[in-house]
C-alpha cells in the first residue's frame, strides 16, 4: 500500500545517500526530523536497508529497462512498484558476474563470498532487534513483561540472555533504564565463552561496552571485568552506561595480567552486514589485517591464559592473523552456535551476526 508521507522521508535519505555515502548516518540526520511516529519510521527504515542491501542488483535491473537511478526510482522498486521481469533480467547477468549482481555485492566481496555460499542467504537478510537482558536489574520473563506493558513483543532466543523483538524496543523504557540493551546474539556469544574462561577479565577493545555490559549481566558482577580502548571518549560513554547497568567495571591496570583477555578488534564488518548492508560493497581490506595483529601483539602483553581475538568478518586475511602469535596455541571449544573452521570458529546463531573468533591459550 502507498505511503506518500513515507515514501518522500525515503526519497529524501535516499538522495543524501547517493550524494554522501554512510546511510546510518543519513537516517539519523534525517529520520528524527522527518515528522513520522516511531512506527513509520522503522517501515522507512527497513525500506532504506533494502535498497542499500540490493543496490547493485536494482542498479542492473534499472539499466535493463533503461530506467534513471533516481532516488524515486530506487524507491519504487523496492517496493515492487516498476512492472519488470526478474526473471529475463536476471538471464542477462554475465555469469562470472552472477553473484556480485543478482547477490549485490562488490566485485571484491564476491570474490569471498563464494567461497562461503552458506553466508549469502543470511547476509541478505534483514536484522532482526535482539536486546541482551540485565541479570544484575531483572531477568528475561521479567523484562518480556516490561516491554509487553509499552505494546512490544518479545520472545526467547538462544541464549539465556537474549531476546528477539521489534525495532521500536530500542527506544523503550526497558533500554533507557538498563534492564536490557540492543546487542547482537553472536556478540553475547562470544561475551559468554569470555565469562567462561576465567574470573579476571580485560576486555582489552570495550569501546561503548556492549560486550562488556554483557558479561557483567553473564556473570553477575562476580566476574572482576577491567576495560580498556584507545578511545577515551568511548570509555567515558562505557563508564555512563555501567553505572545504569549496576555493572561492576575498573579501568585496566597495565601491570597487571587477566585470566583472559577478549580483543574484540576493528574490522571490516562484512559479517555484520544485515545490519549495515553498506559492507558488501567494500573493496579493500583497508589495512585492517596490520591493525589486527598489532592490537592482538600489544593485548597479549596482558594474558595470564586466554587470549581471545573477534571480529564481525570472515575474510581470510582478517581471519588468519592469530596464525602470527607464536607464543600460543589454538584451543578447541565446544559450544552450540559455532562453526569450526582452520583457525578459530565462526559464529552460526540463526538470527545473529557472522563472527570469527579464536581461542588462544598461552603455551
């Protein structure tokens, strides 16, 4: 059904996009603004990812019928409203292009992502709003009460901390007041498998704290959880979000070593690219690799018997650089949700995230 008012605020983010590029951004320059009540603007939302998600795709389809990209046009086609034939299309894509067209992703993504066939399907997917509970404030049956009081559903995922529900949650009173916060289930993950490892912890990249809050919730602040990122202003923002979260955080002690420390490290993000589909279209690594390995090289000064390294990707030169660290050995982990692969497991929850992680025990 047509939403003229809605249709125009995606007109609009759409043609700021073209120009600028960062679609997050875009939306939240401009979605706050746009006049629509919280429910309009997550259908304009989930209209936006579609278009970035299939792009390349709709790019081909308008060029088979000699259509303008205009932002107008990527518009209607999303919403399946251009009369054209997918299927004859789709019989015009050159075949070493099939993927990076029919697929959508940049000719450097297809590359990698043929070699793991089994991602395409779930990369192409639209997130869905996972919210990881506060043991420390209340408890799942809890909380699914809370947000069933401000007309939002909720159910019970995987873990013990999650739970799946609708996007408006994240502006509910269950977030703002600490009794949960948006975060992926493979990054509560690997928060879990952290927790499990030992009592003294550094999560040695906290930035805003996501995984950090998650293990404070896991453990119930019996864990002792120090913190650290190159980023002060992150871990400003991280020490605001503990003291809502009653989680027992300190700053890390640099003479000092930890039972295990988590390197949740910059990456390329491909593997997060439900939630922010501007990632298929990358076309380098970005030095992302050298990054890595000196992050986990400085992290390692600190590990007393666990190192673990995680990233929301899957490319194998993100993936390979624990191969470098001499002074430790891969460990096996068995645990529901994780994929074995050659160096380290990916994460394989239905509704999460693609993340590589790797388990280091020091020699």
């Amino acid at each position: 059904m047509k939403n003229v008012k809605e249709d125009k605020v995606a007109v609009n983010v759409v043609k700021k996009w073209l120009r600028k590029g960062n679609i997050s951004r875009c939306m939240r320059d401009l979605l706050p603004s746009s006049n629509l009540n919280l429910i309009e603007r997550e259908r304009v939302a989930v209209l936006i990812h579609r278009i970035v998600r299939w792009k390349r795709w709709y790019d081909f389809l308008m060029d088979c019928y000699d259509l303008k990209k205009s932002p107008e046009n990527y518009v209607k086609i999303a919403k399946n409203e251009i009369n054209v034939d997918y299927k004859k299309a789709e019989e015009n894509i050159p075949k070493e292009k099939y993927i990076a067209i029919r697929q959508s992703f940049s000719d450097f993504m297809a590359k990698i992502v043929k070699n793991y066939p089994e991602f395409v399907k779930h990369l192409n997917k639209e997130a869905k709003t996972t919210l990881c509970v506060n043991f420390n404030k209340s408890n799942r049956a809890e909380v699914i009460e809370m947000l069933k009081k401000e007309g939002l559903n909720a159910k019970k995922s995987l873990l013990e901390t999650s739970l799946i529900t609708e996007s408006r949650a994240r502006y509910s009173q269950v977030v703002k007041k600490g009794f949960a916060h948006v975060q992926d289930e493979s990054s509560q993950l690997v928060a879990k498998i952290t927790s499990m490892l030992g009592n003294k912890i550094l999560d040695y990249c906290a930035g805003n704290g996501g995984k950090t809050l998650a293990m404070a919730s896991i453990t119930k602040n019996n864990a002792i959880i120090y913190v650290h990122d190159e980023n002060k202003d992150r871990l400003k923002t991280l020490e605001k979000r503990a003291i809502l979260y009653n989680a027992k955080i300190f700053p890390m002690d640099e003479s000092e070593k930890y039972d295990v420390v988590l390197v949740d490290a910059p990456c390329t993000g491909v593997g997060a690219a439900r939630r922010n589909p501007e990632a298929k279209y990358i076309n380098s690594l970005n030095n992302f690799p050298e990054k890595q390995l000196e992050i986990l090289k400085n992290a390692s000064n600190f590990v007393k018997k666990y190192l673990i390294y995680s990233i929301c990707s899957f490319i194998p030169e993100e993936t390979m650089v624990v191969e470098k660290l001499n002074e430790f050995k891969k460990i096996n982990f068995e645990l529901d949700g994780l994929k074995k692969m050659k160096s380290g497991f990916f994460t394989w929850l239905p509704e999460g995230d693609i993340l590589f992680m790797s388990i280091l025990k020091r020699k």
